[in-house]
C-alpha cells in the first residue's frame, strides 16, 4: 500500500490555513507544508473574532493559501489521496468557505473528500507528532472547548468531562477583557501572571474534589470581576497579581480535572491511558503545560504536546485526520453540510440532534 498524501483545510475561526501531509501504511507522517494565515490584526480592534469578517478574510485568501501550501509540498492535484476539511464546529460562515472550497477540489480532482470534525483533528495531532498508541486521554483545552475524552479509536471517543459554562481559553479572554489587556487575551493574562504575585488573592477553585470530571469557571472569573472592581483603578501591579492568581487558580483546576478524568478513563475502560495528550491553543500556556507533566507523572503515564503551531488551529491536523480517516476507508459524499455544532461523543451528538 502506498502512502496517503491528503490536503488539510482549516477555517474554523480566525485561522486560514492549509496543509500537505503524508501518512505511510505504519502510520509514520511527513508534514510536507503546513501554512497559516491569522487573521490576529483585522480582529483586534473588535476585541474579538468577528464572525462576518473572518468569514470574507477567508474567501479572499484561501486560494492564495492553498496554492503556497501545495507548492511548498511540491506537489500536484494528482497526486494527492484524498482533500479534507474542516466541516465544523466552528463558525459557520468560515466552515461554508472552507469546505465549500475543498468539494470543488475534490471534484476537479476526482478525488475523495473527508469531512473532518475540527475536535477529532485535535484530538489526532499527537498521533501526527508524536505517534501516541490508543488510549489515550486527551485534554482538550481552546477558546470555544474545554473537554476530557477517551481517544479509543479513529472514530471512537467518549466525552468523559466537559465544562458547564465557560470554557478555559473563554475564560483567560474574558478576563483579559476586565482588565483592559490587548486581544488575544489568553497570551496577554499569561504574560502579566510572570510578573505578578499569585497568592494575593484566594480565588476559588471550582468543581476541586469532585468525581465527576466536569469543569466550571464562571465563578472563578466572577471573582476576578469583583475584586477588580474593589481595586479600581487598577495599578500595573493589581492587573500582574489579579492574572497570577487567576492562573494559579484555573492550573489547580485542571490538574485536579485531568486526574478525576484519568479515574474516569479506567473505570470506563478498564486499564489506564497510554498517554496524557493535550490540544487546543492554551496548551500552549508554560504553567499549565508544567502541571500537566507532573500529573502525567503521577498516572504513570507519558504526557504528549504538539508543538505550538500545531496547537492551535491549522491545516496539518486536518489533512493528518483525512488520512487518519482514509487510512480506514472513511470518506464523504460531495453533498455533506457543514456543521456549526458537531460534538465527537457520539452519544453527545445525537443528544443535540434530538434537541435541534
């Protein structure tokens, strides 16, 4: 068997983004080009993604992208395998663009189209980089999501945690936003947390102790909310200590969530995890990372970071998943529809069905 050559398009969100990745019958992958356009500047001013404007940003450049990332990869259409793209969730003006565009690759081509699920492409990386065995746990942690999941299989995963309000990255930019520092906020609040003092303020640290390995941090960010405005105006040193012990506080949290998730995991499988595995942009945060080894010390386990580009959203994570998909005879028909709400918990997914 041959390997697969498989074109990723990612525009989800405020990411134009497009990849050539190769996947050897092994599974061993070769990220031949992988190139992504934010869209940071055009946002910024807003304080946040604006779903219109992200939508044209991605119509007026995802050519462009396509065609860098194809001849980076020195590539040709015929080559190619397979074209996957992000089909949601997402915002649904940006997915229309994206898979829109990969249906009529896939049909000038005449080759097969893979819709991707956006958090299975997450949820996959660490099989693009660092070859992680199933089962694992995966930790996935972004500005729209915030959920632990059994990663069994290409296709098989099972939700055992999510938030119940805000998710993590949410959370690090709504605080941001109190406090007047620039978008994007997560970076912004990580930056100020090293020059602050975490144990001034004793926020609380929601859901700690709990079995169930569910998240919950609107009342954490309510507290940040309040003692800003008890201090107002803030001095350089309340926003850097306000950012150090809201850190603290969400770091806690997660690794007391991780571990109430890897008792999860066994009762639900029956052995341990081959891996801790975490994705999403605010994995990139150093703390939180930090924390994250040493619990996967603690479960006995190797912990598995995809490099920052391939945290956040991109283009290699969705063609890696087409080929994961095409790897297992997986692929979908020209009149799929896109999908701004796609849970990958199949028992999730057809909850929400039931409830559209």
């Amino acid at each position: 068997m041959a390997d697969l050559l498989v074109l990723g398009i990612e525009t989800t969100c405020d990411e134009t983004s497009a990849a050539v990745v190769a996947r050897s019958p092994s599974g061993a992958s070769d990220i031949r080009s992988n190139v992504i356009r934010s869209q940071v500047e055009i946002h910024s001013p807003y304080g946040g993604v604006v779903p219109e404007i992200a939508a044209r940003a991605h119509v007026e450049i995802l050519d462009h992208v396509i065609a860098e990332a194809m001849r980076q990869a020195n590539a040709d259409y015929s080559e190619l395998s397979g074209i996957a793209a992000a089909a949601g969730p997402g915002l649904i003006g940006g997915v229309i663009v994206g898979l829109t565009t990969a249906k009529a690759i896939a049909l000038a081509a005449k080759k097969p189209l893979v819709a991707v699920n956006h958090l299975e492409a997450h949820a996959l990386t660490a099989r693009l980089t660092d070859g992680v065995a199933f089962p694992y746990l995966l930790l996935l942690v972004s500005g729209g999501h915030t959920q632990l999941l059994a990663v069994e299989d290409v296709g098989r995963y099972t939700r055992l945690g999510t938030t119940l309000d805000d998710a993590v990255g949410e959370a690090f930019d709504k605080v941001a936003k109190m406090l007047s520092l620039p978008y994007p906020g997560g970076p912004q609040v990580e930056a100020q947390a090293k020059l602050g003092y975490a144990g001034r303020f004793a926020f609380p640290r929601p859901m700690l102790g709990r079995r169930e390995p569910d998240f919950s941090l609107s009342g954490l960010k309510t507290a940040v909310r309040l003692e800003a405005d008890r201090l107002a105006p803030l001095s350089d040193d309340d926003v850097a200590d306000l950012c150090a012990s809201f850190q603290a506080a969400v770091v806690d949290v997660i690794a007391d969530r991780v571990r109430a998730g890897a008792r999860a995991f066994r009762d639900r499988l029956g052995r341990g995890p081959t891996a801790l595995v975490a994705a999403g942009g605010v994995a990139a945060n150093a703390m939180i990372r930090e924390t994250l080894v040493k619990v996967a010390a603690e479960l006995n386990t190797r912990f598995a970071l995809p490099t920052p580009a391939l945290c956040t959203d991109n283009g290699a994570m969705i063609a890696w998943a087409g080929a994961e998909r095409l790897s297992r005879g997986m692929r979908d028909r020209l009149d799929i529809s896109p999908r701004a709400r796609w849970p990958l918990d199949p028992h999730a997914a057809a909850a929400a069905h039931a409830r559209a």
